[in-house]
C-alpha cells in the first residue's frame, strides 16, 4: 500500500490535479477546427476534380463555412487564454518546436486561401445571395469599386485549381495539426500517441463530408457523400483501434491511460458517445439509407458531427487525467 | 568558451523531516500568491502497520535539461535563462495558452492571478547575488543544497557520487536536475 499526502499544498490541488488545464473551450476549437479542415479538403477535392456539377454543395457551397467556422473556433482558443491581452505575441515570433505555434501560423494561411476560393465560388453557389451583395454594393458608396471586386472574382476564377491545391495542402495540416498538438504532450500519457494526427484529420473530414450531406440538394451528390462517409468512418474506427493497441502495448503510464477507457472512469464516455453515438450510429444509418431505406436526412451527418465534438472533448478531458506522477 | 551551468538541487531524504520551511520561505521571497505555490512538500507512505517507510520530499520545478515546458510555448515566453538551465517565463510575452502547464509531468507551474504562468526560478535574482535560492537557505536540517552539477568538485556534484540518489519520473524523458538521496 502506497499513500502519498501532500502536506504543504501543491497550486495543483485548487485545480483538481492537473485536470484544470484546459476546459470546454479547447474541445470546442478543436472540433471547429477539425471541421474547417474538413472543408477544405473536401471542397478542394471538388473543385480539383473540376466535379462542380455533380458535386455542387462541395464545390460551390460548402468553403463559405471554413472562415465562419474557423473564427468560431479561434474565439473559442481565444476565451481559453488567460493572459489575453498578450494574445498577439503569437504572431510576434515562430517557434519550431511549438505545435501551437505552427497551428497559430496555419490558421493564418486559412483565411487568404478560402476567401479567394470563396470569390471563385461564391456566384455559382449562393446565386440569390450573390445578386443580393451586388445591387447592395452598386447602391452603396463603394459602388464604383465593384469592377475591382469583379476584377478579383475573374482572377479567383482563372486561378482556381492553383487555389485549390494549396487549400487541400494547408486543409490537410490544418487537420493533423489538431491531434498533433495533444500528441507532443509527452506528459500526458493518454495524447502521446503520433496516430492523434490522422484520427483528428480523417473525424475532421468525416464532419466535413457531413456538412456536405447536410446542404445537398442533389440525390446522387448525398447518396456519393455518404458512401465517402462511410468508408471515413470505418477508416476512423481503425485507427481508434490502433491508438488503443498503441497504448496498452507501451510503457505502464501508457498502459494506464488505456485502462482509462477500458474498464476506467472514462470507459462509458468513450465507447458510447465516441464509437457509438458518433461513429456506429451514424454509419448504421448510412447503411440503412444507401440500401434504399427513409431516414430523416439530417440524422445521419448530425450524428456524425455530435461524434466529432464528443471525440475531441473525451480526448481533452482524458489526456488530463493521465499523468505520470500518482498525485 | 565558459561551460554552461547546470543547476540542481540535491535534496537529502534521511534530513527532511517535513517542516514546510521551503514553502514558507519560498512564498515570502518570491510573494507567491494565496492558494498557489512553487514548491511543495510531498510524504508518501508504503506498507501496512506495523511494517512502515515513509519517504519525505520538498518538491518543485526540476529545471529539466530537455525542459518540454520551454519547446512548446507558442511565443518563447518560457526559455531557458542563457548560460545554464534554469526555466524562466517572461510575463509580457505569455498569452496563458496553458501548453507549458499541459507538456509538464511534474505539474510545477500554475496561473498568477494575473493570467501568465509562473513557477520555481531556483530563486534567479538570489542567485546573481552569490546567495542560494530562498528554500535551500532556510532548510534548519540543511537537507536542501544547491549547486552547479556540470561543477565536478561542487558540494552536490560531490554528494551525487557518494550517496545512491533518484530522480523524480525520469522515464518522462526531461532530464530532471532535482535528485533525492536516499
């Protein structure tokens, strides 16, 4: 029998161990994240497949949402910080062994690259809104400039495959970036596994895919994302397979923090919000409706963007249980 | 070139008796706030009565030598003080991400009322005046030393070499520089 008294008071004890680390807002960003990286791979993939008429909702619609989402995520990071007023240092430096810091520069290059594939898009995506922004600015004071906005739209358009490219590029580290900013965390056991970068990226694409299933209007677009859906989800649980055999095959404090979701504390919020909630359920409705069955069509890709959320806050929470130390 | 110091603290088991002292001193010196703390002072119990041991340890920031803390500050605000291996964190470039606090197996930092973290900084300014850190200074059993450990002759490079001594979780990979004789 060990019992370990800490008599004078460690800071840590005001926070519950070192479980007051990072609280809801974590989660949040990177779950919004995750999703924005899922766009834009997605609606890269579309436009680089030039499938604009088959694919309208990925190739037109969908890369509106990568800047709402990711400023979403960001105010989030940003209620996080504690230190607030010192939040642009930043951008003040780049540090190379810093994840967060490589995140910090990768949300920059976000913006630029889904606003010019939101000026190459957005006409042939959002028609009425389209009409709507152009009379509003003719109308405005801004109006002569407008040749300037069409001058931009024409140059978007021209370059629209080059833009896409590098938004699948920065999409996909957007995307690994997420996990692999737990995993460096060599201090917590339950993150410090390198496959956190492909299981955050492939749920953020599978929320991405979603949202997709969400917007369609077109039958053969919807039934084509949730066949892609599918194999994601099915791609995810093996890598949650491999992370947990990762875990219990390494050292004691790895092993432990499997034992978190196998048989521990965690073991109901892993399995029944994270695989079957979020990734059983899901696909089962998938299967259902690509053989032909009435689903109602928000059920599926809803389900599946809860899981992505889920993911990321069993993940967060988990990894600050994990510890090295027993106090 | 001058060789860079590598500060540490050897901390004698067999002396501490427990006192709380550190802390105390540590607080006053460094006015540490309410409810947080720099240091701290750990009993750990094994065995079942009437067969004890008890193990008795005055615990802080370990100022590894591959310090995790200092690698994934997103600004540089937590560094290493240039020359030797004591972690430092500079307040105005701290955003209070928390990365520090999450990368840290020891859970020796914490967030000043402020918003930065803070943590040990072996008493830094104590140190540019030729005194040791505040804690080691007050020990009364004079079971806290202090000293360069890349020193072959120091008292606790010395005391390294003769008495068996561990490290707190070394296996987390950060060289600590804190060692407990025992």
């Amino acid at each position: 029998m060990t019992e370990i008294a800490i008599t004078t008071g460690k800071h840590a004890h005001e926070a519950g161990a070192s479980i007051g680390i990072w609280g809801w807002e974590i989660p949040v960003y990177l779950f919004l994240g995750g999703v924005t990286a899922g766009i834009m791979v997605v609606a890269a993939i579309a436009i680089l497949q030039g499938r604009d008429k088959k694919w309208p909702a990925a190739a037109n619609k969908l890369i509106l949402w990568a800047p709402v989402l990711i400023s979403a995520g960001m105010a989030a990071l940003f209620l996080d910080l504690s230190h607030k007023l010192y939040v642009w240092n930043f951008y003040l430096t780049f540090q190379i062994t810093s994840p967060m810091s490589w995140g910090a520069w990768i949300l920059v290059l976000v913006y630029p690259l889904t606003f010019l594939l939101i000026l190459a898009t957005f006409k042939k995506g959002y028609p009425d809104w389209y009409a709507k922004g152009e009379s509003w600015i003719k109308a405005s004071p801004l109006g002569p400039y407008i040749k300037w906005l069409y001058k931009a739209i024409q140059l978007a358009e021209k370059y629209k495959k080059i833009i896409a490219g590098a938004t699948l590029s920065v999409g996909v580290l957007l995307g690994i970036y997420t996990g692999i900013l737990l995993s460096s965390f060599g201090a917590r056991p339950f993150w410090n596994s390198a496959i956190l970068g492909p299981l955050f990226l492939i749920s953020g694409a599978s929320t991405g895919t979603a949202l997709v299933v969400l917007m369609a209007r077109d039958h053969g677009e919807r039934s084509f994302f949730t066949r892609a859906d599918l194999g994601l989800i099915a791609t995810e649980l093996f890598i949650l397979a491999l992370f947990l055999i990762g875990l219990a095959s390494s050292s004691q404090q790895h092993i432990e923090a499997a034992k978190l979701v196998l048989g521990g504390t965690l073991t109901p919020a892993f399995w029944i919000a994270i695989v079957f909630i979020g990734l059983m359920l899901p696909a089962f409705f998938e299967i259902l409706e690509l053989k032909g069955r009435e689903i109602p069509k928000y059920v599926p890709p809803v389900l599946v963007l809860t899981g992505g959320l889920f993911l990321r806050i069993v993940f967060v929470y988990a990894g600050q249980v994990s510890a090295w130390a027993a106090y | 070139m001058k060789k860079a110091k590598r500060y540490g603290m050897v901390i004698d088991m067999k002396l501490c008796v427990g006192c709380g002292a550190c802390v105390v001193a540590c607080k006053t010196e460094n006015e540490v706030p309410e409810g947080l703390h720099r240091d701290w002072v750990v009993e750990e119990v094994q065995g079942v009565y009437p067969t004890l041991s008890m193990n008795i340890r005055s615990e802080r920031c370990n100022h590894c030598s591959n310090a995790p803390c200092v690698t994934s500050c997103p600004t540089g605000a937590s560094h290493t003080k240039e020359g030797s291996n004591i972690v430092l964190v500079t307040p105005r470039k701290c955003t209070g991400c928390r990365a520090c606090m999450a990368s840290c197996p020891y859970d020796a930092r914490f967030v000043m009322p402020e918003g930065y973290v803070s943590k040990c900084t072996f008493c830094d300014h104590r140190l540019d005046q030729g005194m040791d850190p505040a804690c080691a200074s007050v020990c009364p059993t004079r079971a806290i030393r202090f000293g360069n450990l890349n020193e072959p002759m120091s008292e606790v490079s010395r005391l390294l070499k003769s008495r068996s001594h561990e490290a707190l979780i070394p296996e987390a990979g950060t060289d600590p520089n804190i060692f407990y004789l025992s």
